[in-house]
C-alpha cells in the first residue's frame, strides 16, 4: 500500500510545534543519580507497511539486541526499544510521536519520511532529544532550523551531484524532473536542478504528480511529456507511486528506444529488499537506478549472512537494503554515544512543561511531555561520535549530516540488475568503488564510462541521444535588402536561398536524425531588419532558430546558442583609391630622395674602406691611380648584382664584405618588392589608412544597416553617432565613397570582411586600408542549450573536411569582375628612416676595420723601424720627417717588400747616427 503523506496536515500540528518551542521547566524533577541506570529508553518511528520500514524494524530490533548483548559498550545499562508506526501518514505519525516522547525517550530513531521528520524535528527542539533519521534525504532539513535532527544517511544533495555527474557524461543537457509534489519531491528536486547547473544541464520540465494519482491522472501527465523534445527523464518519487508510474510508462510506449529514465534511490531499495511483484520487471527494463554504495567490510558480510539465515527461518519477509544498515548503525550510534555520555558524568533526568498546565490547575495531556535536560550534551556528544558500522564509517558533520556518502549506478535488464559505475564527491563517476580508489584522477576519467554494457530502454546498446525533434524548426531568416547573395527572399513568394541558406541546408543532411523545418522571413523588405532582434526573437523562444548571416558576438552569446562558425570574418576599412600614373621615372619611386643618396654614399665608403685594407696583400687593388680608382668603383657597384670580379684576400676585407652583401640583399629585396607594388597597385585618395586615423579624424563613417557595426564603433572607439551613416546595399557604398567626405559621400566604410570581399568582386576602384579587426565569425543561432547546436556543429565541421563548404562558398561568392589583387591597401615609398639600421651597422663595421686595420700597420712599422734616441732637437725634427715619410712608403708597398723597406731603413738610420 503506498504511503500517504499529507502535507496539509501539518497545520493540525504546529500549535503543538510552537507550544514546545520555548519551554519553562518545573524546579523539582525526578533525577536517577548519577550512576549508570539500568535501562534507557529509545525511541523509533517508522512506517512498518512501506518498503524501507519493513527492513528498518528488523534491523533496529537487531540492533538492539546486539547492544544489550555487548557488555562492554554499555557496561551494563540496557536498551529499552519503544516503536511506533506512523502509518505513512504525518497526522498519524505526529500523534505517535508524541505518545512515544511521554515515556521518557532519550533520543528517537527516525523518523523515516522527510515530511513527518520536519514536524517531528520541530517538537525534539522543545523536549532536547536527539533525532537520527535513517531514511529522511530532504536537504531542506539542516541543523540551522532543526538542532537536534541527525541524519544518519546520506542528503539528497549528494544523491542529485551523481545523477549530475551521470548526465553530463553523456552530454546531455537537459531532462525533465518527475516527482512526488510534496516536500521530499519538490526539495529533492531542486537540489537536482542546483546540481545540473553547475555542469551546464538543466531541467527543462517538471512533471509534479499528486500523492495517491491515479492511472488517469498519471496517464494525462505522461502524455504531455511525451510531446516534448527531451528524453531523458528523472524520477523522484517513493517506491509505490513510482512503480504505479513505470506501468503507465510502458503503456504509453514511452520505455521504448530513445528514452532515457534514471530513478533515484527509491527503485533500488526496492530491488534490494526483494519486494517488487512478479511482472513489475517489464516495465522496468533499460532503467538506470541509484543505489547507496556501503563498503563490503567482515562486518557487513556477517550481518548479511545472519540476515539471511532469518529469512530462512521465515523471520523476515525482506531481504537486508542499505536502509536497514543504516538503522542498525543508527542504534549503535545512539550506543556509543550514551556511553561517552555517562563517562562524563551524564544522567537521565527530565523536567515538566508547566507551561502546558490547563487554566483550571489541572494537568493537560500534553503536559505529560518533558523535556530531557541532558539532551544538549548528548546531541553536542553525537556530533563528536564516529565509529565503524556495517554501512561503513560513521562521523557526522557538525550540521548533522553523515560525512561519507557513496552511491552506485545499476542498470535494469531483463529479469536481473547490474552495476555499471560507482559515484562519491571525491572520486566522482568511477568504474571502481570509491573505497579501493587511492587518488582522484583527471577530470575526464571521471566523467568517462565503459558503456557499452549499458541496456537502454528499448533492449539497445546505442546511447540514447537525450533529445528528439518531434515538431517543426520554425527558423527565421533576416530579409535583406542588399548583399543578397548571403541571403534573400525570392521575389513573389516567402521562399529563401543564398550562400547561408545552402550551407545550413547542406548540414541538417549530416544530422543523425530527421529535422523538419519551415523558414520565416523576417523584416518588411523596405530595409534590413536589426540583426540583434533577430536574435532576440529566438531568446524569447518565438522562434526555434535564426539563420543567416549571423554575427557571433559576447552579448548575442548570453541568449542564444551559437553553432561552429561557418565563415571567418573581422572588421574592414574600405576607402576609395584611384590607379597610380605611370611614367619614364616610375623606377626611382620604391626610394626616397635620401635613401638613394644614403645608398649612394655608403657604395663609395664601402669600396674605399675596401681597397685601404686590400691593396697592400692584393694585386688586384695595386696598379696606378687610375686604374685603382676604376677598379673601386666597379668593385663597390658590382656587389649589387654579386658580379664584382675582385677576391678579397684579408680576413678584415672579406668580413666586411659578407656584412655588406647581406644588407645589399635587403635593400634590392626591397626595392624589386615595393616597384613591383608600384606599377600594379592602387592609391589612396584620402588619408585614411586604417582604422586608428579613420577614428582620430572627424570624415563621416559608412556602415550596413542592421548589423552590429554602429553599436561597435560607438562603444568600441567612442565614435561620435552624427558620423556613423548607413546604407543597405553594395551600390550605395560605392556611390558614398566616389561622392566623398565633402560631397555628401563617406571618408569610408567599415563592414565584416565577406560583405567587403563581395564589394570588392563587383565595385572597382576602391581598397582595403589597415588590418583586419574584431575578428569573430557567422554561426547558426538556437535557443539556449538546444542540443541541435552542438549537433549542426559537427555537421558544419563535415562540410568543412568533406570540401563541400567551400564548393558553397564558390558558387555563391566566387564572382570577381575587380581585379581583386590590387584591392588590399596602398603601395608607399621607402624612406631612410626604414633602413637606418642596417646603415647604421655597416657604418660601425668599416670604423671597427680601419680601426684594427691601422692599429695593426703602427705596430708593424714600429717594430720594424726600430726607436732610436736622439740626442738634438734638430736631429729628431729631421729624423720626424724621413719616418713619416718612409710610414707612407710602408703603407704603399706589398707585404711581399717588407724585407727590403726595413734593411733600406736601417741604412737611413745609421747614416743619421753617424
């Protein structure tokens, strides 16, 4: 029978809730010394009829059993189990609950639902005694609004992070929420949501469903979700109604191929607890299911073997779930802690409610609760316990909620159930239990599963895709009135074509799957429309798409979502050029003035410098003065062309030469360069020459109408709006800019660079000026996270590797009556100021040659001279002369004459000595 929790009921009870909230105590109680009592009484509340409540009692009762039984944990004091059933019902379980706190309990294990535990949660903050819920998930029940509730399973918020972690693994980005619309649903299901989020999913739809629904109603919900383009669904209910639902799921054919369901944790306590009916299974086959995951320890294996035997005796007609091992390690918890509780000095004791008292003087019933007045130590104790249970480690955080929490996926098939991956907060998605995990691995291992085991629904192997289109693409289409090639409307009819329309039409082929689609022009034809309404339109979900020439940008990002770009673009600058006259004299242009004087110069230094360090060693620099000087001149013009016929033999001399081929080379690769340029380009008729001098002046500035262009040069570089004028078509760029600034025209156009490169094809006589800026690209745009964005992705990065884009691309732009060679920028005449450097360079090489050079010839000359002292001034001043003399002779003979110049200089010596 499934559980009934009315939330409505809950108003029966809060009197009772605010009653207890702030107690005033009795100054006489009845206290049992502060020796160990034999006995403490223990709580529990749970629903004995539902699935998790069978197994929770006879594991509580096991429990119990096996504490008393321990000497040592109590030394001697007894448990005393009081159990109570709530029926499945809040009103029902409220009543029971406070009959159960009357008999002075001093904590209480449960409740079992979410729904009754924040009732319940309400009034153990009146009476001071500890709460531990085995079963209640709801992330809603914290320590910040309930103090003394224990949660000794895991939150809802970890189960939610798995199922996360499981649907982004597939790349799924939206699923819709099916749930049980009371507190534990609708709490559960946000924390999915909060999950999905943070790995950029969604919910796309809830789907609340009614306790008690009926086929019909279930039916007419399912129906309505079967409408919807997502199939991948997650259901958050209890185990009756979710079983109630599976079968309408598989009436309405919605457990066939394509669909995805993931149950949370209610369907595996169900498979485990051996409860589900024969043909159940069928309409269960393909689902995935989250299992809490307990390390398998000696301890738990002994509890389920003893589990068992018991099943074997017919003593229990379930078998052993995580739930169970949870209430067992619930009453240990409650053990150890009342152990550490009388090791420091604890006792039992209560105090009445004299604020229940009834006006008369008498005693209302419910001033039989009192309130445990060791209750805060123990609860402050409980936060401080940890021990290991059967279920695995047990610490709880200081908000009362059990530290460690694991879950496992397992997968429906057929007649059975099996794991196919393992979940924690450290370790994430993992093929592995995360006990035998020792290091977190990279991000992408945990997100990666070995699937191919996995039966979906459908009894397929295929991932299921998670998404379907089931209705028409309405997708809009800009109708532009310039610039049609992109995109335009057939004339007499809504039919569209143009290079965006083939390239969005050659990509929905590549789909995996079926798209129907219909295009809806967009604009009254008089002008462009606004792009950034278009996009708009699609945000606000009035179309499904918008395709055309689409600019991807920041803000359009936020609300749309784009496709992989299918064209490059960047912003231009287009300005009026006119041809270059050619004359006699055109060669001389590549150089400035000064550049050819400079280059002149430095032929004649080079050749000199040249011929000081070659000519004694060489003979090819030797001869008359004639003939030396031809010859240097011809040496110092002929390395223009490397045909100087000279070898130069010093190590100086061929240095300085290597030096000055290289910066000859430059300077011919400069000139063949910019001559070239010359005689084939085209010349500005403006002084605008890029984007930085078309801001920095105040000329009237071109743009297309409806494109993000004003928007950009406005805020971008704080473009005044007088000057921004736009046009709608190629023809009326070209007549602005032939007008001109001062004739009504435009200094220049700025535009994306395929609309320019059309331009260019079909309008002569204007160029590109500067680099290209704002680089971005054109791109298909969805509504926000719509699978088929990722999906016309990789359709578009088909096209790109199967050529067939640019085979598009060709028949619809490929059409140049320009010659587009002579489009980009203006040809310009090199200056000094271009080549100082290298001047700069050679200039200190030769300094640096004659320098050696010299220094080289005075060190000779000295030693081969000889020093002699003299001893007259007359004498000195006459030897002074016939020294500088014979330096100048020395500098001019070969090497090969030094013998004869230094004995014919001793001779000189000696006749002066003498």
């Amino acid at each position: 029978m499934w559980c009934l929790l009315h939330s409505q009921d809950y108003l029966i009870v809060l009197v009772v809730a605010i009653s207890v909230s702030i107690p005033s105590y009795c100054t006489n109680v009845s206290i049992i010394g502060n020796t160990r009592p034999p006995v403490v009484n223990v709580g529990a509340i749970f629903a004995s009829n539902s699935t998790i409540g069978r197994v929770a009692k006879t594991a509580i009762e096991l429990a119990v059993e096996d504490v008393n039984n321990n000497q040592a944990l109590l030394n001697g004091t007894k448990l005393v189990l009081t159990r109570v059933d709530s029926q499945c019902n809040v009103f029902v379980g409220t009543g029971e609950a406070l009959e159960l706190m009357k008999k002075d309990v001093v904590a209480i294990i449960g409740p079992q639902y979410s729904d009754l535990a924040h009732v319940v949660s309400h009034i153990a903050n009146g009476l001071q005694i500890p709460l531990l819920s085995f079963a209640a998930t709801d992330p809603t029940l914290t320590s910040y609004e309930y103090p003394y509730f224990n949660r000794m399973t895991y939150s809802d918020v970890s189960q939610m992070e798995a199922i996360a972690d499981f649907v982004d693994s597939f790349g799924w980005k939206e699923v819709v929420a099916v749930y049980i619309d009371d507190d534990h649903g609708r709490n559960g299901i946000s924390a999915l949501g909060d999950a999905l989020a943070n790995v950029g999913a969604k919910i796309s739809n809830k789907a609340a469903m009614i306790p008690g629904a009926g086929p019909s109603q279930i039916g007419n919900v399912l129906t309505n979700l079967a409408s919807m383009d997502t199939r991948v669904f997650v259901v958050h209910m209890y185990s009756d109604a979710g079983l109630n639902l599976f079968s309408e799921v598989k009436d309405i054919g919605m457990l066939s191929t394509g669909y995805v369901w993931i149950a949370t944790d209610w369907l595996s306590s169900i498979l485990d607890s051996g409860l589900l009916e024969e043909g159940s299974m069928n309409s269960l086959q393909g689902l995935i299911s989250l299992r809490p995951h307990t390390p398998n320890s000696r301890q738990q294996r002994v509890f389920a073997q003893r589990w068992k035997n018991l099943q074997t005796d017919n003593m229990v007609n379930a078998s052993l779930n995580a739930f169970g091992l949870y209430a067992y390690d619930s009453i240990l918890m409650i053990a150890h802690s009342l152990n550490s509780y009388f090791n420091q000095g604890g006792n039992i004791s209560f105090a009445e409610l004299s604020s229940l008292s009834s006006g008369s003087g008498g005693k209302s019933e419910l001033a039989e609760l009192k309130v445990f007045e060791g209750g805060a130590q123990l609860q402050k104790i409980i936060l401080q316990t940890n021990f290991n249970g059967i279920a695995g480690p047990v610490l709880l955080d200081k908000n009362g909620n059990l530290m460690s929490s694991a879950f496992e996926f397992i997968n429906i098939a057929r007649k059975d159930f099996r794991s196919i991956s393992f979940w924690s907060k450290r370790t994430g998605l993992s093929v592995t239990p995360p006990e035998n995990t020792t290091a977190i691995s990279n991000i992408e291992s945990h997100r990666t599963l070995t699937v191919s085991d996995i039966i979906w629904p459908g009894q397929r192997k295929t991932v299921p895709r998670g998404w379907v289109r089931g209705s028409q693409l309405v997708i809009v289409v800009p109708r532009k009135t310039g610039f049609k090639e992109f995109v335009t409307t057939v004339k007499g009819s809504n039919a569209v074509k143009g290079y965006c329309i083939d390239v969005f039409v050659a990509a929905v082929k590549f789909l995996p799957y079926t798209v129907r689609y219909t295009f809806r022009p967009y604009g009254t034809g008089i002008s462009t429309p606004n792009y950034n309404d278009l996009v708009e339109q699609v945000a606000l979900q009035k179309y499904d798409a918008v395709v055309g020439d689409v600019l991807i940008v920041k803000n359009r990002s936020k609300i749309v979502e784009f496709t992989q770009p299918y064209i490059e673009t960047g912003l231009v600058v287009v300005v009026r050029a006119k041809e270059i006259e050619s004359n006699a004299w055109a060669f001389l242009r590549p150089f400035s003035a000064g550049m050819w004087c400079t280059t002149g110069v430095f032929f004649l230094i080079m050749g000199a410098v040249v011929w000081i360090v070659e000519h004694r060693i060489n003979p090819e620099f030797r001869g008359p003065p004639q003939r030396q000087v031809s010859n240097v001149l011809w040496f110092s013009f002929s390395t223009m062309f490397f045909a100087h016929k000279q070898n130069t033999k010093s190590t100086l001399g061929r240095a300085m030469l290597l030096i000055w081929l290289f910066v000859i080379l430059i300077i011919t690769q400069s000139y063949t360069a910019s001559l070239t340029s010359i005689l084939t380009a085209q010349r500005l008729s403006t002084t605008i020459t890029g984007i930085d001098s078309l801001v920095s002046s105040n000329l009237p500035i071109g743009y297309q109408t409806g494109s993000y262009v004003q928007k950009y040069l406005s805020e971008t570089f704080n473009i005044a709006q007088y000057r921004l004028v736009p046009f709608d078509s190629p023809e009326r760029y070209a007549r602005a800019l032939s007008l001109g600034p001062n004739a009504g025209g435009v200094a220049a156009v700025v535009d994306e660079l395929p609309y320019i490169q059309l331009f260019l094809s079909k309008q002569c006589g204007f160029i590109i000026v500067g680099e290209e800026f704002s680089k971005s690209g054109w791109g298909f745009a969805f509504q926000k996270d719509s699978p088929l964005a990722t999906d016309m992705s990789t359709a578009i990065l088909t096209l790109t590797e199967n050529g067939e884009l640019q085979r598009i691309h060709d028949k619809w732009l490929k059409n140049n009556t320009c010659d587009t060679n002579s489009s980009q920028g203006n040809s310009s005449t090199f200056g000094l100021n271009s080549f100082w450097g290298l001047f700069l360079v050679i200039g200190i090489v030769c300094c640096i040659a004659l320098l050696i050079y010299f220094c080289r010839i005075l060190l000779v000359s000295w030693i081969y001279m000889g020093d002699s002292n003299l001893s007259s001034a007359r004498s000195l001043i006459s030897r002074s002369g016939r020294m500088l003399k014979s330096f100048a002779s020395f500098i001019r003979e070969r090497k090969d004459g030094e013998r004869e110049y230094r004995e014919t200089t001793r001779e000189e010596n000696g006749h002066v000595s003498t």
